[in-house]
C-alpha cells in the first residue's frame, strides 16, 4: 500500500537536493550550493551535479511545488526560455512525474527528478538514465477530490454549451440555468466557490485557461476526463411499463404530466442518441425523473418486464437532469450525457460514441471560428 505525504514546499524539496536525500541510481547527486551563492544567480532553484563512475555532469533546476500538467508545461517552458550557465544542462524538479510526462522531458532534451524515485537523466556521450514506475506519494490536495466526477462535473459540462466565459459568475449562472433539478425541483444552486475551485483544477490540468477570459482549450482532454471519472446514476426505483400509445403520444403524455406537474423529467442518454448520432435503438423510451409516484397515479398501463415501451428511473441525480434539451415534443439528455452513458455499454454503443463526440467536437470548433 502507497503511504501518501503532505506536499511539500518549494523550500522544503530544495531542501531535500541540499541533504542528498535524492536518488536516481546509478547517479548521485551533489548540491551545488557555494556555485549558487559567489555567482549570485537566482534565476534557478538550484544548481547541482550528477555523477556515475567519474562522469559528472552539471544541471540549473527549476522547482515546482505541484506535480499539475499546468505546473509541469510551465517548468518546461520557463527552463526552455531561460539562459543557461556555461556547461549546465536544464533539470525540472516536481513531486511526482509519471512515465508520460518523463518521455516527454526526453523528447525536449530536458533532464526531471521527482521525490518519487522517478526520473530521466540524459547526457550525450555520458550517461542516460531513465526510471519509472514510482507510486505518487504526493497527491493532489484539492477541495474536491475529483471535478469530473457527479455535480462537480457540471463545470467542465457547460464548456460544451458556451466555451468561452468572462467572469467566474458567468460560469455559474450558466450552470444554474441549464440544471433543472434547480429550476424545477428543491436542488440548491451550485455555490460560486465550488465553481472557482473546480475552474482552477481545470486551469492546472491545462483543460481551461483563464487570461481575461475563461476560455476552453481541450475539449477531448476534457471529454476524456469526464469519461474515465463517470458514474451511474444513483437510481431509487426501476419501473417498466406496457402504455397501449404509440412512442410519439407516449411523449406527448409524458410532457403534459410534466407541466401539469411541475415535475422534471428527461429522456436518458441511450433514448436520446437519435439526436446527436445515427442508431438504431428499441421501442422503449427510458425517462428519469426525481417522483415516480405522482407520474404513475397519472399515466395509463400496466407494469411489466414483457414487451414494456416505457421505462420510469427515479433518481436525483443533478447531471443527468443537467443541459437537458427540449426538441419537438420532449425533453432529451444533453450530448455529453448521451456519450458519457454509451461509452459504458458494449462494443456498438462505444462506437456510436464516436459520433457524439463528432458532434460535440464540431459544435466547440464552429462556436470558436
């Protein structure tokens, strides 16, 4: 089991290189203290050598206290701006670097050590090292655990209906709007420091960037995150129904229970796929909604698991009431909610996904022209 630390300070991990407390065998490494104090050059964190049987070689640290893909590019670009010293070679330094973020300090022929025991070391005509596979020990310490996850996930979902904010506020005014458990039911607004807190994960994986505007720059990256961090719907009841109506009055009675009720409901994202992609789907239309008992009292039919072409999903669960759409004569789920739920069933499903993402990549594309 990994046993996690506190993360430490930028001061703290310099202090680390000082007391040789970092290794990366077969080098050792050497702080350079005395080289940092007479030169006076405070540019770098650090300045320290690395050896292997007599070979020696020099490196100009840049220090990050966050292992973020923000504060990973950021170092990178900062020591590929920089002016080295004579005979010095660049060295990023984080908490943690996994094995992509390695290979890619390779290919920009930049040297990184972490506290994890990973790194890559490399010298023409000297030595070239490169290790992974350490545990992160230094996980982020965020608020929110996870922003792609349940409601949180609401803030990079509006994303895909407007790209480009001005204000933190916009953001959650948005997010509000287009949530109609807030709207119609008793859910509380999401509160302006969730949506700051989350924005800034976003900023630090390098999925927005915040420059006057908040503004977003990797739709897919995004998508792939919400993909991998995606869960069910908290269900409280299942029920499936044989309503003797074609599909298109079975919508229709649907909608007016809706308004007559003031109850929301919406079509889940495998019912909803005909609107952002092309497949052929069964005869039964699958809603949520947060009361199943007062739709029932009012819809006619019988309850069965033979045939059925109406299937009730109570459930309370904000995201996939979130975005939800009205064309013709229903309410359908958002597209990110159709793909996010057809990237969970089998091989035909995932790849009608691709569709939707098609779909949702072309409409962020359009909306930036």
């Amino acid at each position: 089991m990994v046993k996690f630390r506190k993360m430490l300070t930028e001061k703290e991990m310099i202090e680390q290189l000082r007391s040789d407390k970092i290794s990366l065998p077969p080098l050792s490494f050497r702080f350079l203290e005395s080289w940092l104090k007479e030169k006076g050059n405070r540019r770098f964190d650090a300045l320290v050598e690395a050896s292997w049987q007599g070979n020696i070689a020099k490196f100009a640290v840049e220090c990050k206290a966050l292992s973020t893909p923000k504060a990973f590019q950021e170092g990178i670009n900062l020591l590929k701006s920089l002016t080295l010293p004579n005979d010095y070679r660049p060295m990023l330094f984080l908490p943690f670097l996994s094995e992509n973020q390695l290979q890619e300090l390779e290919r920009e022929e930049i040297s990184g050590i972490d506290l994890c025991g990973n790194g890559v070391v490399v010298v023409p005509g000297i030595f070239a090292v490169f290790r992974s596979g350490g545990k992160n020990r230094f996980p982020s310490s965020a608020p929110i655990k996870n922003i792609y996850r349940k409601n949180s996930s609401m803030v990079g979902r509006v994303f895909f209906v407007n790209p480009v904010f001005n204000a933190v506020q916009e953001v959650g005014s948005e997010i509000n709007q287009r949530n109609m458990l807030v709207n119609r039911w008793d859910k509380r607004p999401m509160s302006l420091s969730t949506v700051s807190k989350a924005l800034r994960t976003l900023e630090q994986d390098l999925i927005v960037e915040r420059r006057g505007t908040i503004r977003l720059l990797q739709p897919e990256k995004l998508l792939e995150k919400l993909r991998e961090s995606y869960a069910t719907p908290n269900i409280t009841e299942r029920l499936r129904l044989k309503v003797s109506e074609s599909s298109e009055k079975i919508r229709e009675l649907l909608l007016k229970l809706s308004q007559t009720l003031d109850l929301p409901l919406v079509a889940t994202g495998i019912s909803s796929v005909g609107r952002y992609a092309v497949m052929q789907r069964g005869d039964v239309l699958s809603v949520y909604s947060p009361l199943l008992e007062k739709l029932l009292k009012q819809l006619p039919g019988n309850q069965t698991d033979r045939f059925p072409n109406l299937e009730l999903i109570e459930t309370e669960d904000e995201t996939v009431y979130f975005d939800a759409r009205q064309e013709g004569d229903f309410w359908w789920a958002s597209p990110v909610q159709v793909y996010l739920e057809l990237m969970t069933g089998d091989k035909r499903d995932r790849e009608t996904a691709e569709q939707v993402k098609s779909f949702l990549l072309k409409g962020i594309e359009q909306t930036l022209q």
